[in-house]
C-alpha cells in the first residue's frame, strides 16, 4: 500500500464503481425482461384454458342437437303415425333412438 497513490486509489474506486454500475444495470435489464415476457405467458395460459372450455361447451352443444335430433324424429314419428296410421318401422326406429340417447349408446 505505501507504492500506492492517491490517484491511483481514486482511479480504482472509479473503477470499481463503473464495474458495480454495470452489474445493477445488467441485473435491472434481465429483470425487466422477465417481466416483459411474464404477461405473454400468463396470456397464452388464459387462451389454452379458454380453448379447453370452448371445446367442452362444444361437445356439451353436441349432445343437445343430437338430443333435439332423436326429439324431431320422435316428434315425426308420432306425427305420420297420426295421418298413416301404419308407420311402425318408424317408430320402432324412433324408439330405438331414443333408447340409445338416453342410454348413451349409439
């Protein structure tokens, strides 16, 4: 230390300050980073959680036109059966429908 001068001294304080200065600076860079992209990611898990539930409401949208479906072909059954009179190979389909509907086999 007796070698050393006070030029010297301020110099590595200078120094040793930028070096500091540049690590916070770094560091506050890769922070903001993380939290530039932390939105995107909370984003695309809101989207994927709303497809999931689209597809749900989907199949859920399914089942009642197929429900309406075996209803109208019931409802037409009984309906020729009234002006016919003789359409039992229809509702007998119409039956078998509605059994399998109700049932959950197709």
């Amino acid at each position: 230390m007796e070698n050393v001068t006070p030029e010297q001294f301020s110099t590595f304080l200078y120094v040793l300050f930028l070096l500091f200065a540049a690590l916070l600076t770094i560091d506050k860079v890769i922070e903001m980073g993380k939290k530039w992209k932390g939105p995107s990611r909370d984003v695309e898990r809101k989207l994927a959680n709303d497809r999931a539930k689209l597809d749900e409401h989907d199949d859920a949208i399914k089942v009642l036109k197929d429900g309406n479906r075996v209803a109208c072909n019931a409802l037409l059954a009984l309906l020729d059966h009234a002006l016919h009179n003789g359409n039992s190979d229809q509702m007998q389909e119409a039956h078998d429908d509605i059994i399998a509907y109700l049932t959950g086999k197709k």
